[in-house]
C-alpha cells in the first residue's frame, strides 16, 4: 500500500519544490519476481491469439479481467460476494488496462497504443493510457488520471476516513522560497491540535528541514503528507497572528472529514439573512450533513445563501444533485441536472451500466449514499440564485452544481477565483485489487452546456458560458473561513448588499491592507483522488 501512497503523494507535490522526487514501484496488488513475468495467462496478448501485440487490434477486457498477478481471496466488503481472482500475469493485467482503456476512455483515439508487454508495472502502463493533448489555456487536458488501491478506495470514499493529521495543507509558493499554511481542518473547530494550528497557520520546517529554501523534499514531503498510520514528524509552525513559532510533533492517524462545517446566518443590509456553509467534499457521509445543514437554514428563512466550495474537488455526482435542488427547490423538478456524453463507441447506451443513456435528474428525494434512508423527501430553500465561492481547488462535482443550476437559470455569483475546469467524470473500476479511475464520460446541464475544461471564471470576458458574474478575489488566509471579514464572503456580503464587488481589489488583501505576516494568494490543496473528481454510482 505505502508503494501508492507515496506515488498519489509525489504527484500532488511536484510543485512543492525544484527537486525531480522518484519513482515508486508496485503494480496491481503488488511486485515481487512473478510481476516481471510477461507471459499471458490464456496466451493472448493485444488482440492476438499467438501472444503477439497488434497494435490497433483489442480483445474485450472481460478476456483479461481479474487475471492477477496476486489473486485476492475471500469476501469482497463492498458486495459481500467471494473476490473472481484467478492466478495471471502482468501481461494479463496490462492487458485488461489496454482493452478497458480503448473502450471506455473519453478520448480513446489520443491514446498511443504501447505494447503492454514493455511494462513490468501496471501503474506506470496506467499511466500511459491517457491523451497528452492541451486545452486552449495550455493545461493538460486530462490532469485526473489516477489508480489507487480498492480497499483504501472503498474505506475512504465511503466513510470519509485518510491516513493525516486532521487539517489540509495549502501550497502558496511552489519554488523557493517556498510558503504552505493550513487551509482549513477537516474537523470543525480542529479538534485534538495544537493551539493556533488551524487555518492559516505556516509551516516554517518539517523534521528539521527548511520548507522555503531546504533541499530535502523528500522529507518535506514524507512528513506533510504520510502515508500510514503512527507515522510521527516534527513541525515548527508560526500560528496565526503569533510573532513566535511553535514546535510539536504530529502522528499521522485514520481521520474522519466533517464535509459540511460552519454553518450560520448573517445579518444583511435592509433585514437579510445570508445563511453560509462551508463545503469541502462530496463523500458518502456528506449527504446526511448536508440535509442538516439545509434544515438548519430553512428554519431561519435565509434569503440568500454562500455556499463556500474553494477546497471542495469533488465526489459523488448525486450528491452533487441533491444540493443543487436543495438550493433552487421547485424550479428544478422534471429537469435535466446533468446529462453523460461517452465516446463515440457508444452513443446510446451506458457501457458501463449497460443502461440507455438517461439523464440524471435533480435528485428531490435521498440516494441512500451515506447512511441515510433512500427515497426520503428533500427539504428545499427555494432560492433563485445563488453566491459560491470558489477557488482553483473547485473541481468535478463542486463545477457541476454551478453548471446545472445556471442550466435551469438560476442565477450563481462566483466570488473568488477561476475553476479547476473538470467536466468529466468516471465510474472507479477495480481490477486485481487495484481501483482505476479513468476519464469516461463528460458531463452537460440542461442546455446542453459543459465547455468549461478551463474553468468558469468570475466576471470573465472571454466570451464563453464559463464567464459567471461576479468578483476575482484571492484567498484570505489571515481569516477563518466562515468569518464575515475573510475576503471571499466579505466581498459576497457587499455584493448581495450593494450589487457590486465594493472596494476590494481584484487580486485580494494584500499584507499592507491586513496588517498580517501572510499575504493572500490563491494555494493549490492537493487531496486524495476520491476527493478530487465525479463520481458515478453503478
């Protein structure tokens, strides 16, 4: 499991520093000398039957699937069934990898067919079965290309649970010097930490090493980011607001997230109530906070609502749909929320459920995603529109709640700063133990629209549906979030007040205007990829 971890790890923290970080190994449920065995289990490689790769010529995956290296036994958790591994190969589980990837793949056409026999690694092959084309901005068009292990997969996705510390690091300066702070704890209020290591809060050295200048980052990293539990590091941090920094050590631990935290009322110009809630991630269990949340706001009467969602990646799209009628109520009904477009090779049909390709529909009633009764009705605010804040860290399902309700003409106000630019999604395959999350469908709203793989930009002028009214502030790490002076849902107050961003300039509050050590920026916050994508539900 750690040859994973690490590898999700150094691919969140390339930026982190100058310094190439390695490699790690470990393919499908491990690597010992069977995984360099490159012999086809059923003698049929790439399509031929003599074991010959042909490039252009697939068998169907099911030829290969669950051919394994390490075979699994017993009970699977999640469908309570005996694991289908057979003893295979490598050259099987590449196999299975090619033929999945050519049928299911969005951009199935981009990928440049390898023959899997060279790869004695089944991530480093995974890694290779994707398009390397850019969109207009320049990005990689597909930045979400991930495989991680099921059962860490199946534990985290559905109970919110990952080896840290209990808060998320935000990454404001990626080469030296260096700067990261906490961008918020995964509990309300941070329970068990330190005083003052909470949002804000800067890291100066980790074990001893230098964040702004040192050379060390693998023991940056191995240290911000572990990977099992009982790890223990050494920080020394500068709390918010302090003048001296404080040293401690920290044992990274199975953290369970609280999604839904912060929420309240303001109090509004002219008598209105703005209810705010803070938004980080659509896992299983945020489906029942969520309903809380959305009672606790209707018992006051709000008239407008901030929903913060500058952290929230992503995560399970019905969730996603649930919100969205929850905010807007009776104008969503009978209406399209989002709408799957697959490849080519499948223009009808769903390939992975084998269902026609039906729309998903604003949810008005529970999916029975978390442990919450399905088929309960939803309650509803009935609002015409909607304040978000947003950041480069709002991706997938976070972009599809913007996406849908503009789809139906709700109004949505984008306050903060463009989009990560994540209108695809997946259904999370799982084969020989490992769980490949690959780009299968793309994802409109009822008009059609889902162009916004650059993001949707507030008061954007490039002429696109992704330009949304509203305000480009950066993030205000010398707030709390929820707080009515951090720079986001201040600047949502004055424009639900006045109609306009006010005075704050574009770029943030600057450390002259906040009198404070750190200056706003808007910081990259890796997550987890069950955190950071859309997720769809066999």
């Amino acid at each position: 499991m750690e040859a994973y971890c690490r590898r999700l790890v150094v691919t969140a923290l390339l930026s982190l520093g100058t310094v190439a970080l390695s490699a790690c190994g470990g393919g499908g449920g491990g690597s010992d000398s069977s995984s360099n065995n490159l012999t086809s289990g059923d003698d049929s490689a790439g399509g031929s039957s003599t074991g010959a790769w042909e490039p252009g010529n697939f068998l169907p995956a099911s030829t290969y699937a669950n051919q394994c290296v390490e075979p699994r036994s017993g009970t699977n958790p999640a469908t309570g069934q005996a694991y289908a591994d057979q003893l295979g190969s490598r050259l099987d589980e590449n196999n299975w990898l090619r033929s999945m990837s050519n049928d299911l793949y969005l951009w199935y056409g981009e990928i440049e067919d390898k023959d899997p026999a060279g790869f004695d690694d089944s991530i480093d092959y995974f890694e290779q079965l994707k398009t390397f084309a850019l969109t207009v901005s320049g990005r990689e068009k597909d930045r979400f290309h991930y495989a991680i292990p099921t059962s860490d997969w199946q534990a985290q996705s559905q109970s919110g649970v990952y080896v840290g510390y209990g808060f998320q690091w935000a990454l404001i300066e990626a080469t030296p010097p260096r700067k990261a702070v906490i961008a918020y704890t995964d509990n309300e209020g941070g329970a068990g930490l330190p005083p003052g290591i909470g949002r804000g809060a800067e890291v100066l050295k980790v074990d001893g090493v230098d964040v702004a200048y040192g050379d060390d980052v693998d023991t940056l990293n191995e240290g911000m980011w572990p990977s099992v539990e009982g790890e223990s590091h050494v920080f020394e941090m500068l709390p918010l607001g302090a003048s001296e920094s404080i040293t401690f050590s920290l044992t990274a631990s199975a953290v369970t997230s609280d999604p839904v935290q912060n929420v309240s009322v303001l109090d509004a110009a002219m008598g209105r109530k703005v209810g705010y809630m803070l938004f980080n991630d659509h896992i299983a269990t945020a489906e029942s906070a969520l309903i809380e949340a959305v009672q606790q706001l209707k018992a006051q009467s709000i008239d407008d609502l901030v929903l913060d969602i500058r952290y929230n990646g992503g995560g399970y799209l019905d969730i996603a749909s649930e919100l969205a009628y929850m905010i807007a109520g009776d104008v969503t009904l009978g209406q399209v929320f989002e709408r799957l477009t697959f490849n080519d090779q499948h223009p009808e049909t769903n390939p992975v459920t084998g269902e026609p390709l039906d729309p998903t529909p604003f949810h008005d009633k529970t999916q029975g995603i978390g442990n919450v009764q399905p088929d309960v009705a939803l309650p509803t605010l009935n609002l015409p529109r909607l304040f978000v804040l947003t950041g480069e860290n709002t991706c997938s399902a976070s972009e599809a709640i913007i996406n849908s309700l503009r789809g139906v003409d709700v109004e949505v106000i984008q306050i903060g700063a463009t989009t990560c630019g994540k209108p695809y999604g997946f259904y999370a395959l799982d084969n020989c133990g490992t769980t490949y999350l690959t780009i299968q469908f793309k994802g409109v709203n009822a008009k059609d629209f889902g162009d916004y793989a650059d993001g949707f930009r507030p008061n954007g002028s490039y002429g696109t549906g992704a330009d949304l009214p509203g305000c480009s502030i950066a993030d205000d790490f010398t707030h709390l979030l929820g707080d009515v002076n951090e720079a986001r849902l201040s600047t949502a107050m004055t424009y639900i007040e006045t109609g306009s961003c006010g005075d704050v300039p574009a770029s943030g509050y600057t450390y002259s205007q906040v009198g404070a050590r750190l200056s706003a920026a808007n910081g990259s916050v890796p997550k987890e990829p069950w955190r950071s994508n859309r997720i769809m539900v066999r």
